[in-house]
C-alpha cells in the first residue's frame, strides 16, 4: 500500500513507546519501529530507512538525529525537521508537548499531519504525567525526611510529636529556610553525631 | 523603573557563565532587564526553542546560525548573532587505551603542540579515526575536521565525526565505540576525573581565537526590538569583562557550581576559567593561558571573518557554493548592532567588521573608533592565513 508510512520512535521507556505505537496504529496502518539504543543511534535509524523519525525532544539523544539532516549522513534520503508548508502552528505544538519529528525532505504535510497529531496528544499526556509523578516522589521525599528529624528531636528533647514539628516549622520559618532543609540538615547533624 | 522580563536559554557548561553571571550579579538588572535563564536538553532543542519563539535568545554554537542562514538543519527561521560570548574553552581527549599507546610511540603530551599531537593519534588510531563531537555543527567538528584534514586525514573515509551527547561520552570511550572526543569545559575533565580519558589537545593550539559560543536571537526580534536587543549585548559585554577578571574566577565558578546552574565542584570549573586543566587521571597538569576568552581581544565582537570562515568549512563539506554561503553567513553576524549597543559605553570597537583571520602571532595593537586595542593571536596550527574577500 503506498500510503502506509514507515515510523521510528526513539524512546528509551518501554511502556511509553508501546503507547506512543497503540496511539499512532490508531491514526493509520503504519510500519513503526521502535528504538531504544542511544548507541549508534543515526546508524540504527538509517538501516530502517524510515518515512518519520519521532523523538522526545527532552532527550538529549535527539542532537544525535542532527545529523541525518546533512547530505553527506549514511541515510540516502535527505531528512528535515518536520514544518508545515503554510505555517509552523503544527512544528510549535509539537515542541511544546514535547516531541520533535524528523520528516524525509518533500513529503506532503497531509500525510504526516494525522500522525504527528496522535503523537502530540500522546507525549503531552506523557510530560503531565511525568510532571505529576516528579512532584509526588518529591512530597514524598520531603515527608520522610521531616518525619525523620521529627524522630530526633522526640528523642533528643523529649517532644511530643506536634510539638517536634511545631519546632522545626519555627525555626524554617525564624531562619527563612525550607521545612525539608531544616530537617536535613538536622538528620545529617544527627547522624555525624551519634 | 519595571523591569523588562526576558528568557535566555543555554546549555549547562562553563561557557555558559556570561548569561549566569549577567543574571546573579545584576548586569541585566542594570540594563532593565528582569532575565530568567532556562537550561536545555539538547542543541537541537535549543535552537528550535529560540526559532519558535518559545524563548528570545540562547547560548548558542557558533556554527548553528551559519547553518541555519545555509538551510542546513532544523526551522528555516533566520537566526542573528549578536555578539561572540566566548572564545576557545574545548579539549580533544582519547581514551586511556589510545593515550597509553601514544605515550609507547612517543607522545610527549605537552597539550600544545598541535601537529605532533594528530600526528601521533593518526598513527595510534589506525583504520578510521573515530571522534565524537556533541553536535554536527559546532566549532569541535569544524575545528577537527581542519586539523585532522590539514594533516592528511581524509574524511568520511579515515575520519568518522560523529554526534553524541556530551554526558553519553565517556560511556562510548569506554564501550569503544569512538576513539576520541572534542567537548566543551568541563566535559574533557569530567572525563580525566572519572579515569575514562586523558587530555590531549586544547582547541586552541588549532585555532588560537575561535569563537565558539554566540547570544543568538531571531533575525526577526533583533529587527523589531532594536533596544532589547542593544541592551542585551551591553549586558553580555559587561558580563565578560567580569569574567576575564582572574580575581572573579573563584566566585565565577562557586555560583556556575551551583546545583541549579552545573551542579559540579566549584574547584573542576575553576581550572577551566584558569586554564589550568588536568589532563590524565594520574594528576599531570598543564597550564594554557588564553584557553578560555571571554573579553581580550574583544572577544565579544561578532567578526564577519569568523562567520565567514565557518560558512566556508560548512560549504566545503556539505557541497555548497563557497561564495554564496559566506556571504548569507556574514549577514548573521551582526557587528553592525553590536557597533551601535555599544557605541556609547568604553568598549573598544574595531575599525573593521573582518579581518583577516589567522595572520596574528602575537598579540598586537590597533587603532579603534575610539582609541586602541590589543587584539590576540589567532593563529591557525599549520600558519594558514584565511582572508574573507578571497574568492
């Protein structure tokens, strides 16, 4: 079929790309591939000689498929960053969720459009997600650590548990620090102590 | 007064200094300007940053505007340089393998001579010389691509320069899947300090005064914010010549070491600034003034020669028509905004926008609009001479 599109995503997590490739098998019956190998990267993607390349552009690793788009690269076919002929309003969402398209030179924008829409909502998912899990293991980071030097205290003072963390939130606030900072420093006294 | 809130993004290096410092020691401020600082993953990303607008200027290769005015890589969206940000400041350095089988054959590792230093890895690497650069247009592959060339090596066939990601590096030296690397401080020492490689050249025994990193904008916003922009290059002028001030060093590095910034030891950013690089995991020392320019010489002056070198090289390796390349290429090296940001301050500005580039052996005076100023060498290793009006 003439129509079906060759696809590379690089990705290294493995239940990430797996739903970036249900999403795009959604938009269309695309041959897509899947590479998590940083090493070797231009040559893996020049073996599979594929229509679209599609990166996180959160990936260091994307400055590697730079050089596909110069001619003298082991891929034939010449690749460009994917732009819209009329404007860069498809290019500019893409960055912002976070996914970068390598496109090979002269394919028409309507064949290309549904299949970078499916990875946009995919990866803008993605980063959201990913945002949201960051800051919960932080909460939970921060959590352990001030219970941690609410501990020490109790022991150290005799405090009750409101009492452990009303001290340790008057000194945060008396020294204009962060809570967590305070307990850390705390805890790492502690430890050099004892 | 309120001040004008601006984003600049960059990449964490060393040479990033003159945006962190124009940002924590109050240069921007003193422009008016509010400027927040946004680190990027990649080159790549950087620049498409800058070209969609998401951002109005970036620490930038020099080459990626050039190629940008080329039509080679990314956005068609035309990048300016406002002024240089940094020259010099990058290492080669081979895996410990290949340093101990240079030193058998002879090597001295005196981290300066330029030609006995490829002379010996072209004869320790054998077949193909692999070399790892962190992006396909950036003065550490141009630079290589010119040494190496100069002395016999011919590329693709016995020179593969190939494109990874700085912090992937080390783990390729040490997987052997490159020979050597070309990177920006302070990846050469971090490679020396985790015992994967050994320093063995400075960039600048190739190219004495190479600009490597510019504050590049949109074509489009520099025209149509003449003042912002004017004010951001007096900022970055007045950051640099903060930082070419050896007692700023220390301070310099304690604020680029921190964790928001490098997050590195304080003491590794210092021997970059100072030029007192570590080259082997064994401790060996090497000083090289002027590794790092960030103001001598006006450092900061966005030569039309430099970017018509760069255009050049590029034309020549992608199969472009020389003429037409240096002429697009010196459009985006903008010395004319640059002349009048400037103009009213105590910068010393030029009395040309090119020069011929590599005809300095020494430092040397010359006349300017307003007074003198002594330019630094910048010769080439092999002595060639690139004159920009040369056909």
């Amino acid at each position: 079929m003439p129509d079906r599109l060759s696809i590379v995503v690089v990705e290294q997590d493995r239940e990430r790309a797996l739903l970036i490739v249900d999403s795009l098998r959604a938009s269309g019956d695309h041959e897509i591939h899947v590479i998590s190998e940083r090493h070797g990267l231009a040559r893996l993607i020049s073996e599979r000689n594929p229509d679209v390349v599609l990166v996180d552009i959160a990936s260091p690793s994307r400055d590697m498929l730079e050089e596909l788009t110069l001619a003298s690269s082991p891929l034939d076919r010449p690749v460009a960053m994917f732009v819209d002929q009329s404007s860069d309003s498809l290019t500019r969402a893409a960055i912002e969720a976070g996914v970068s398209a390598y496109v090979v030179d002269g394919m028409a924008p309507g064949r290309i459009k549904p299949v970078l829409d499916a990875a946009i909502t995919r990866f803008h998912m993605f980063q959201s997600m990913r945002a949201e899990l960051a800051a919960t293991k932080r909460a939970l980071e921060e959590r352990k650590i001030i219970d941690r030097a609410k501990g020490v205290l109790m022991k150290a003072r005799g405090l009750s548990e409101d009492e452990a963390y009303a001290l340790l939130r008057k000194t945060a606030m008396d020294q204009g620090k962060k809570m967590v900072d305070v307990a850390e420093a705390l805890v790492t006294a502690a430890g050099l102590l004892s | 007064m309120s001040l004008t809130p601006l984003t600049l993004g960059y990449i964490p290096l060393v040479d990033a200094a003159p945006l962190i410092i124009a940002r924590e020691l109050g240069f921007a401020e003193q422009e008016g300007l509010a400027l927040s600082l946004r680190a990027a993953p990649s080159w790549s990303t950087l620049r498409d940053l800058v070209a969609l607008g998401q951002i109005e200027g970036a620490h930038m290769l020099a080459p990626v505007p050039v190629a940008t005015a080329l039509g080679l890589g990314g956005l068609p969206t035309r990048l300016d340089a406002l002024c240089v940000l940094s020259v010099g400041g990058n290492t080669v350095g081979v895996s410990t393998a290949l340093a101990d089988q240079m030193r058998k054959a002879g090597h001295g590792f005196d981290f300066a001579d330029a030609t006995a230093a490829g002379t010996s890895l072209i004869a320790a690497a054998g077949q193909t010389l692999r070399i790892g650069v962190p992006f396909p247009f950036s003065m550490h592959a141009e630079l290589l691509y010119y040494w190496l060339g100069a002395l016999g090596l011919e590329a693709p066939q016995a020179l593969d320069v190939r494109t990874l990601p700085p912090p992937l590096m080390a783990e390729a030296l040490a997987a052997g899947d490159i020979d050597a690397f070309c990177v920006g401080a302070p990846w050469g020492s971090i490679a020396v300090e985790n015992g994967s490689g050994e320093l063995l050249l400075p960039t600048s025994a190739i190219w004495s005064f190479a600009p490597e990193k510019v504050l590049a904008t949109r074509h489009d916003w520099a025209e149509s914010e003449p003042d912002l922009a004017a004010r951001l290059i007096r900022t970055m002028w007045r950051a640099c010549r903060w930082l070419a001030e050896p007692s700023n060093r220390m301070t310099a590095s304690e604020i680029l070491a921190r964790p928001d910034y490098l997050n590195l030891p304080a003491e590794m950013l210092e021997r970059s600034l100072s030029g007192a690089l570590v080259i082997s995991p064994r401790g060996d020392q090497r000083m090289t003034p002027g590794f790092l320019h960030f103001h001598a010489g006006a450092a900061t002056f966005p030569w039309r020669s430099q970017a018509g070198w760069i255009a050049a090289r590029l034309a020549a390796r992608t199969g472009l028509d020389r003429d037409a390349a240096q002429r697009a290429a010196k459009q985006v090296f903008r010395s004319d905004l640059y002349r009048d940001a400037l103009a009213s301050t105590a910068a010393p500005l030029p009395g040309a926008s090119e020069k011929l580039e590599g005809a300095l052996d020494a430092p040397t005076e010359v006349t300017t609009q307003s007074g003198s100023l002594v330019l630094q060498p910048d010769r080439f290793f092999d002595g060639q001479i690139f004159d920009p009006a040369a056909p």
